[in-house]
C-alpha cells in the first residue's frame, strides 16, 4: 500500500488541518485537600507523542497546525470532563511552545481563532465528539472543518477504522495526506501481513472474541502457528467438547439481526481448517496450527486472592464434574501452556501479540501472561505489541521498552489485520 505522505511543498506555509489520536486518559487531583477544585492531568501520553514528528516538521516549515481530536464518549458539549483542554497544556510542555486551546470545533469561533494565528503556531480545537455530526459523517460538519485549513493530515491511525467526518468526509474537500506516525503503523503491520520472518507466530488473547474474529481468521492463514489464550480460548475449548463450567465465553454477535455470528461455531470452523496444516516443533515433533490452553489456572472469582482457592486443570484429563468445580472460572493459561508456548516463541523469526493470557491484573493469574510477555522479548524474532490491554500488562511487567514496535491503534489494528482497507486510509492511497 503506497500512501501519500505528508511532503514539504505541500504543507509549507499553508494552514494544516490535522487529525491526531489524543484520546488518552486523564488524571483527577485536587489542588487541596478540601478545596473542590481539580487539576486534570494527562495520565498516559504515547499517542500525544506519537503525533510529535508530524507536528515539527509542519512546524519546521512555517505550516500553522490545527490539531482536531476527540476524547472519551461525551453525550454532549456539557460533559466538560472531555474537553480537550487539559490535553492542549500537555503538548504545550512536550511541544515546548504555546499552544492555543480553541472551545470551539468548528464555526465562527473557530475560523477566528485560525485566521488570527500567525505561521508557525499549534492550535488545538475542542472534543470533535461534543458534535453528534462527526460520527454520522455529516457532510456539512465535514465542510466546516475543511473550511479551516488548506490542507489534511491524517495521524490518527487509530481511529481511522471510523468513516467519520474527521476522518472520511474532510478528505472530500481538502488534499489529503497521511502523518509519519500513520505511515510507520501501515509499514509495520502490513509487513506481518506481506512477508514476515518465519517462523511467524501470533499470540492472541483477550476476553471478547468479537473484536478478533476478523484478525484470527485472516492471520491464520499467514501465520505459522497461532498461539490463543485469554477468554477467547474458551470459544476454541468448547467448540473441541471440553468442560469451561462457568468461565466467560462470547457466544454470539446480533450485529445483523439476520446474519447473527455464533462465535464457538466460527472456532470449531478454524479448528477443524487446519487441523491437518501443522508445524514440526523442534524439527520432528508435529503440531496444530492452531493451538489452545492444554491446561488452566481456575478460580471461583476473578477477585480471588488466596491461593487456597486457586488450582491448575489438565484440560486432557482432570475433567471429572465435582460441586466445586462447577463453579470455577478459568482465569489463565496453566503451567504446561505456558512451558509450550515459551518454547514455541523461542524459535519464532516475527511474533505479533494482541491479547493478555489471563487476569493478569491479580497477581495469582499474572503468570501466563508475563511468561509469554518474557518469552517474546528475550526471543531473537522481530516483536511487534498491540492494543491498550496488553501494552498495559506488558508496561506493567516491565517488558514494553523492548518490543521492537509497539502498536496503540487497538482495533483498528485488528481490522487491517484482517484484510480490510480501513476507511481512513482510502483517501491517502497513491
């Protein structure tokens, strides 16, 4: 895929509309103990310094940058713990630089706070979502933003899944570009998906199958071997007949009322593909593309923390119903899963994890998902992390520093894994 990137002679001296992720999570403080009055704080800055390349070099070439953003999912323009605000402050620190927050998105207010701005300043206006038009893509609200800048940038990947009015329907009144950090994320992914080193594994997990069904399917096929834990393995384990007694599972999807998708049906479909496609481990020992948890660690609750409680399931045989058993929960990869996929990750050539192994957020669940975390790491293949669930676990382990790319994009992420070409990324193809 050949976008077009963001270039000198287009930009310089010109206003750039720019479209950032900065959606990021906040920090509440109170300036005293018994003062009502709060300090909101940046809690977590990647994707605002994701965004910073793009910002110098518009800057570097007396561009005027106005940045155009959302943040959470505010009903309307009064829920003002969503203004953007905070975030303004926050670049102006990492920027070094003023910039000016606009409570304005669009309209008279705006275009005033743009056409006042000398070349070479930042701008950032408010929340796009106070305004229900950008996410119905409305062409109005669409021509509004245009009418601010000369040109658009597209940084945020991320959101680029959305055929939004920031996304999509400005696209139709200004040449359209995409941003550096955009780019890199396009490269890198599409390069798991064109020619990774092999053997090329992939690590899937997280609690809802329906945000990577697509990615499952699609990378099945391109993968060597696809290793899944987390919740989502308990689709694969009661597709095959096991036992998951009250363990989470995702069953079905209503998304089309008349095309509804039964989630444990679609991984039996994929286990039953490629049972017969397999990967000799360790040059003789043979093994299913596809592999699941061959063990659990289980509990009555999620929020059990005594170790009493806690026991280890061989899934090929410790399956006698007991009352007790009837209530558990699996709530982790098991010891003998955890050697597997150690040893399978070992000798990988590209590794792409998306998905925590368990709870890992209670230390007594911790262990399958730091094992593959430090699997991964200490591995000589080329390592590429995604989605804020495991970014957070791997940051909490102590591992994220030594991915080689680390992915915030979530599900758009996924979705291009899937073979899609995101909405976002149409206008900026060559």
């Amino acid at each position: 895929m050949q976008l077009k990137i963001v270039n000198v002679s287009a930009i310089t001296n010109k206003t750039v509309l720019v479209r950032v992720d900065y959606n990021v999570p906040l920090n509440l403080s109170a300036t005293q103990p018994t003062v009502k009055d709060v300090i909101v704080r940046v809690k977590d800055d990647r994707r605002i310094r994701d965004s910073l390349e793009t910002i110098k070099f518009l800057l570097k070439n007396q561009a005027k940058v106005v940045l155009i953003a959302h943040l959470g999912r505010p009903k309307n323009p009064a829920d003002t713990q969503f203004s953007l605000e905070p975030v303004a402050k926050h670049l102006s620190q990492l920027l070094h630089q003023p910039v000016q927050f606009v409570p304005k998105t669009v309209g008279v207010g705006a275009q005033k706070a743009v056409t006042e701005a000398p070349p070479g300043s930042v701008l950032l206006l408010e929340n796009l979502r106070f305004h229900p038009e950008e996410k119905k893509n409305d062409p109005v609200f669409a021509k509004a933003l245009a009418k601010l800048a000369d040109v658009y940038v597209n940084e945020a990947f991320s959101a680029s899944h959305r055929s939004h009015a920031s996304i999509v329907g400005v696209t139709r009144y200004l040449p359209a570009y995409a941003g550096f950090a955009l780019t890199r994320e396009v490269s890198t992914l599409a390069s798991l998906m064109e020619k990774p080193k092999k053997p090329f594994v992939v690590v899937l997990g997280g609690a809802k199958i329906s945000d990577k069904v697509g990615a499952i399917t699609y990378l099945s096929k391109l993968a060597d071997i696809v290793l899944i834990g987390g919740a989502i393995a308990n689709n694969f384990l009661k597709a095959e007949g096991f036992e998951i007694y009250r363990s989470f599972v995702e069953e079905a999807s209503n998304v089309k009322a008349s095309q509804p998708q039964d989630y444990t049906a679609i991984a039996g479909q994929l286990v039953d593909q490629y049972k017969t496609e397999k990967i000799l481990k360790d040059g003789y020992i043979p093994l299913p593309k596809l592999i699941y948890p061959i063990d659990v660690v289980a509990a009555p609750s999620l929020e059990t923390h005594s170790q009493n409680q806690v026991q280890a399931i061989d899934l090929s045989h410790d399956m006698a119903d007991t009352d007790e058993k009837t209530q558990l929960l699996y709530l982790d990869i098991g010891p003998k899963t955890r050697k597997l996929f150690t040893e399978i990750i070992t000798g990988a050539g590209t590794v792409f994890w998306n998905g925590p192994m368990g709870v890992w957020e209670n230390e007594l669940f911790a262990a399958g998902t730091r094992s593959v975390a430090k699997a991964i790491v200490n591995s000589e293949a080329k390592t590429v992390l995604g989605g804020g669930d495991t970014i957070a676990a791997a940051h909490y382990f102590h591992y994220e520093h030594k991915f080689d790319y680390v992915s915030v994009a979530g599900g758009a992420a996924l979705e291009f894994l899937s073979g899609k070409m995101l909405p976002g990324l149409k206008p900026l193809v060559e």
